[in-house]
C-alpha cells in the first residue's frame, strides 16, 4: 500500500511539473504581449494557497492534474455570446484586446515551453549520465518456422546482430530501439554467425497492441542467476546467487528462454535441475508458485548487463538533448499515424490515470537503485511526455491551443474579427471532443488496472 502512494505522489509530482512549465510558457508570452493575467494557478478546483503581487493571483489547487493561466477578458467571449454581440469586447490589456498574431505567440508558448522543457530534461540525462540493464546482442529467435520477420530474414537463435541502417548495435536495448521505431519499414541488418559476417533486410511487423515493431526474437540471455527472491521457490530449492542453470528434467539449458519454455510448459510439475556452483555440479527440485495472474513464478532473477553512458559536457549534452527531443517529435508524429492502422487504443493509449501511475512507477524504480537513476529516469520520462504534450496540443483541434492559433490565424488573415457565435460553437465541438477523449482513455485506464 505504501508502494502505491509514494508511486501516487511521484506521478502527481511529474505532471505537476509538466503543467507548471505549460502555463508557465502562457504566462510569461501573455506578460510579454501586454495582457494582464488575473490568475496562475498550478491544479484545479479548490485553492490550497494563493498569494497576489500586482494584478496576478497565484495559486496553488487541490486536482494537480491540471492548471490554468486565467488572462484578463477570458470571459468577453462568453459575455459576448450571452448578449449576442456581434463582436467580443476588446478591453486595454485584455486577451482579446491585442492584435490576433500576439494571440498567436500566447497560444503557442505553451507547447513551445514543454519542448524546451524536454530538451532541457534530455541535455540533463546525458550531463549526469545514465545506466541500465539490458543483454547482450545476441538472439534467440521467436519461432524457428519462418513465421517470424527475423527467421523469414534468414536470422537464426545464436546470431549477433551488429548494425541496423548502419548504427551500431551493442547491446539488447539498441536492438530493441531500432526496430520499435520503424514497423513496417525495411531495415538493413548486418550480424554475425560462427565469427563469419552477413547481411539481409528486415522488415519489423506492427505490433498492434503497443504500435512499435516487433522482428520475432528474444535477447540470449546466459542461464546465470543474479538474484533469488527470499522464500521464493527457487530459494526453498537452495538456488543462490552466481549459479548456473546446466539442465532441466535431463535437457541442457542453453538460454533462459529454453528454461523459461520448459516452465511454461509444465507450469504444475517439479523440475529437476542440475547447477554449477564454483565449478561444482549439484542437483536440486524446483517446485514453481503461481503469480497472481497465475503464471509460474520460480522467484529468479538472471543476470544482466549494466551499460553506462559517457557523460557529457554542456555542448555534448544539449546536442544530444536536441537531437533525442527532436527523434521522439518524429516518432510521436508516426505513432499518431500508426492509430488508424488497427492499433489496440486500450494498450497503446493512456489517459491521466495511466500517465501518473507510469510517472511515478519509473521514479520509484529508478530510485530504488540510486538517486542518480532515479533523477535520469523521470527527467527521460518526463522529456517524452512533454514532446507529447507539445504536438498533441498543437493539434489543430477545438479547445486546445492549436485549435486556437487557427482561429486567431483566419482572423488576421481576412482582417477582422469571427462573429462570437462561430468561436463559441466551434470551442463547443472541440470541449465535447476532449471530454469523449477523457472519458475513453479514463475507461482505457479502469481496464488495464483491473487486467493488472
């Protein structure tokens, strides 16, 4: 239960952030073109604590899932509607009292700051530097039967996969980030068999429950124990730390995926083990438990690869960061694509539960192994976010800011002012179609936690 609340508080915290930086990015572009913003509040509903300096009262509210900058004449239109006006009242200093180009700049600093926001948080991973784990680039095809992308290649369980499009392939994450980027486009791949190089083209399949791309393989994995959970069944078995899983039930165990299959497969019954501990063989019975979702679970970990990056200095770093926030611009824009394309939206689109809940898994889990991974971990996480943030609102779409810059676009375009009646049924549609988003992806969320 505490897990969860500090996993709560994590993702609260992240979007927090998130929503100061947009508003923040409305504030200061309304300062900047002369309109009076009446309120900045981070959160919505009842205020916790607000304090005012001039004309602006700042704020702090009790829903952190949200924000607003309230500007002086947010209200004309709505007035002007009530008293079927022809025309809002453009008041000194209010929102609709300056050109619609200024409009313009206020609408878009809001997406603007999140993608500087996110350059900002990918220049600081790769200052600090970051590590993970991950495996080797050696794999273990899916299926050996040519039903795969990988086996249809020519690819074979053993192969080291060295270069994908020319980029080097290190370890088990490049692989996985150069195919998940590019389904359905095909690949040049180089690898490795029996010391001898080759080549083929690949093309990843899309994967319709997450929209990345999926070529058919698991990462060769050594059957060497990194960690046993305590009163695991793997411990009760007497495994420990640094042994070496040689044989199941008489079989050799190659890589985990083989002991992984021979448990899936006899999920109920005991498997006899023969281990290497130091050099020496010993012989134990593993009786797997069952998850909660009622998988088998031995309680072993195997063991990992730790990569460290190169720490970089400021130039490097925030080359790097433009470069990774501009690469994650172009694969929101695809993943947006790959929605029409029989996508599973229940798997491969989160609303805010979802959101939070993944926010502050990754902040705890980093933090768990160090401060340093901790801070990496949400400042990566919160950069793709905030990439998101800034094409979706940009989106030329009723009620959020690039349906906005459309609007004040067309104004200045033909020269005068859209009739209230218009701007009010077309923030209308755009309200109704963002509440029907809400509501689905809030749905979406119940069901991946009830799955969970």
């Amino acid at each position: 239960m505490i897990s969860v609340i500090v996993k709560i508080v994590f993702g609260l915290a992240g979007l927090g952030v998130m929503v100061f930086v947009h508003e923040l990015g409305h504030f200061i572009a309304a300062k900047l073109m002369g309109i009076e913003v009446e309120a900045f509040s981070i959160g919505w509903g009842k205020k916790i604590f607000s304090f005012r300096r001039k004309e602006t009262e700042y704020c702090l509210s009790v829903l952190p899932l949200g924000g607003y900058c309230k500007m002086k004449g947010d209200e004309a239109m709505k007035e002007a509607w009530e008293n079927k006006a022809q025309k809002i009242m453009a008041e000194k200093g209010s929102f609709y009292g300056v050109s619609p180009w200024r409009r313009i700049v206020v609408a878009a600093a809001g997406p603007c700051m999140n993608f500087l926001f996110a350059i900002l948080a990918f220049s600081l991973v790769w200052f600090i530097g970051f590590s993970y784990n991950t495996f080797s680039n050696r794999i273990v095809l899916e299926t050996e039967a040519g039903r795969s992308p990988a086996a249809e290649a020519g690819l074979a369980t053993g192969d080291y996969i060295t270069a994908i499009d020319s980029r080097p392939i290190l370890t088990y994450r490049d692989l996985q980030d150069a195919v998940s980027r590019k389904p359905e486009e095909t690949l040049k791949i180089e690898y490795t068999r029996g010391g001898q190089k080759h080549t083929a083209s690949i093309t990843p399949a899309l994967n319709t429950e997450t929209g990345a791309g999926r070529i058919g393989v698991y990462a060769w994995v050594e059957p060497v124990i990194e960690a046993v959970r305590k009163d695991s069944a793997a411990f009760i078995a007497g495994l420990r730390e640094g042994d070496r899983i040689l044989s199941v039930n008489g079989e050799e165990v190659p890589h985990t995926w083989f002991f992984y299959r021979i448990l899936q497969n006899s999920p109920a019954l005991p498997l006899d083990l023969v281990c290497d501990r130091n050099g020496q063989n010993f012989q134990t019975r593993l009786i797997p438990r069952r998850s909660g979702e009622g998988q088998p679970d031995t309680g072993l970990t195997f063991q990992r690869v730790r990569h460290f990056s190169q720490k970089l200095g400021p130039f490097g770093a925030l080359r790097e960061g433009i470069s990774e926030t501009f690469d994650t611009l172009g694969m929101t824009v695809k993943s947006l694509k790959l929605l029409f394309r029989g996508i599973d939206l229940s798997q491969a689109v989160s609303g805010p539960l979802r959101i939070t809940y993944f926010v502050g898994e990754v902040a705890t889990q980093g933090f768990s192994r160090d401060f340093s991974t901790g801070v990496t971990s949400i400042l990566n996480f919160l950069g793709f976010l905030s990439v998101a943030l800034f094409f979706m609102n940009l989106l030329p779409i009723p009620a959020l800011d690039g349906g906005l810059i459309l609007l004040f676009l067309v104004e200045g375009l033909r020269g005068r002012a859209l009739a209230p009646r218009f701007i009010y049924h077309y923030q209308f549609v755009g309200i109704f179609f963002i509440l029907l988003l809400v509501i689905l992806s809030t749905m979406s969320d119940v069901f991946y936690f009830f799955g969970k």
